[in-house]
C-alpha cells in the first residue's frame, strides 16, 4: 500500500488552461513497478476548445522522464471544465517525483512524494 502527496486544489495556470490536482493514488503493477494515478481538473478558460491529452504531461523520477500510459485524449470545450486520469508506470522504489505540465508559455512543475502506508 502506498501513500502519495501531492498538492491536492492547488491550481497550475498557464496561457488560458489551469490545472488543478484533485486526487493522487499509487499501487502496485508489474514486477519491480508501481501504478500512479492523478486525477486532473482542466479549466479551458479560451472560447476554442482545448485538446486534454497524456502529451502535456510527463513525470520525472531522478534522471528519467516517465510518459502517461492512460490513454488520456479528450476535448474540453471553450470556457469548461473537465476531469481525467493520468497513470504512469514507475519503479515501485520511488519516492519523489515531480509532475511536468507543458504550456506553449513554458513548463511547470508540481512536486510528488510516495511513501509505503
């Protein structure tokens, strides 16, 4: 069982989209492997829609950067919200993370911790 902090409400805004982390939960996957699941607020606040998808993610553990593996690809209509899940694949002995949002303005950064529960 692990337990994974992250901050949960705090929204990351960028150009006309902010994100905000609503829930954060690992478990275990694959040999040597853990699951990571972040569920994602996106809050297009332009009049076009906004392509919600895995690619403006990553999530960086030590020298390696860990693409999404949920198949994450939807539309949030101009001036909505939307929420949805993220889940990377890392080794089951990480600790610290940080999850990378892309914007066209820039990256930024949130902090992850997980620990054994």
């Amino acid at each position: 069982m692990y337990r994974v902090d992250a901050p949960l409400g705090t929204p990351f805004r960028g150009d006309d989209v902010t994100y905000t982390l609503i829930s954060a939960a690992a478990a275990p996957d694959v040999d040597g492997s853990m699951r990571i699941d972040l569920e994602v607020k996106a809050s297009n606040e332009d009049r076009f829609d906004l392509n919600f998808w895995d690619n403006t993610f990553r999530l960086h553990v030590g020298d390696n950067n860990y693409a999404p593996v949920s198949g994450l690809n939807e539309l949030v209509p101009g001036n909505s919200t939307k929420a949805g899940k993220l889940s990377f694949v890392v080794p089951d002995d990480t600790t610290a993370a940080q999850l990378a949002i892309a914007f066209q303005s820039g990256t930024k950064s949130v902090p992850v911790t997980i620990s054994r529960a």
